[in-house]
C-alpha cells in the first residue's frame, strides 16, 4: 500500500470514527485504538488462570479471518457504512479504494486494462 493510499486511510478513519465508535463492542481488541494483541492475550491468559484456579474446563476457539474481507459481501458492508449515516463522500473513497480499483499493464506492447 503507497504512503498516499495510507494517509487518505486514516483521513478517513479520523473522519468516520465518532460514527462508528458506539457500534465497536468493548471486548474488541483488533482495530481498535490503544488496544491490540496484547491486551487479548491479557485477557486470555486471565480468563485460563481464574478458570484453572476454580478446576473448570474451559474451551477456545481460534479463527483466521486473514482472508475473511476477500469473502464478505461488499454490498453488506456499504449497507451498513450508510446505516452509521457516513456521508457520501468518505462512502465514495472507501468503495473506489476496495472494490473499484484498476491497474495496467502491456502485454506484448499492448496496453491492458483489469479490475483488481
């Protein structure tokens, strides 16, 4: 990702943020300012320790999502963007840099044209 696509990224998320904040659960860690992996690992080994501490069993499950926005319905996500009333330019950007992009290339001296 060039330098320009990642500030215009986080114009946009300064933007959106107050609209989107209230709909982000509070035990979220991904995504999410001044939290990360280490606040869930956190939570993670506290829950195992206080579950250990009372001899109970306790049962996780750990899922990919690396490939998850590559099999989400996009629509969906516009649906959603325009429920938490993000306005029509900054809804413009985000389709044009996730879902309208393009590149090109020549092929034997050829230019060619092709949605990425």
């Amino acid at each position: 990702m060039s330098h320009i696509t990642k500030i215009l990224l986080k114009i946009i998320m300064l933007r959106i943020r107050n609209k989107i904040k209230p709909e982000i659960a509070e035990e979220q860690c991904g995504f999410v300012e001044d939290k990360g992996t280490s606040n869930a690992i956190y939570i993670l080994r506290t829950l195992i320790e206080r579950t250990l501490e009372v001899q109970k069993d306790v049962y996780l499950c750990f899922i990919d999502y690396t490939t998850a926005f590559d099999r989400v319905r996009h629509d969906e996500i516009i649906t959603e963007l325009k429920q938490l009333n993000i306005d029509g330019k900054d809804l413009r950007i985000i389709k044009t840099m996730y879902w309208e992009q393009t590149a090109a290339m020549r092929i034997e001296n050829k230019p060619a044209h092709f949605r990425i």
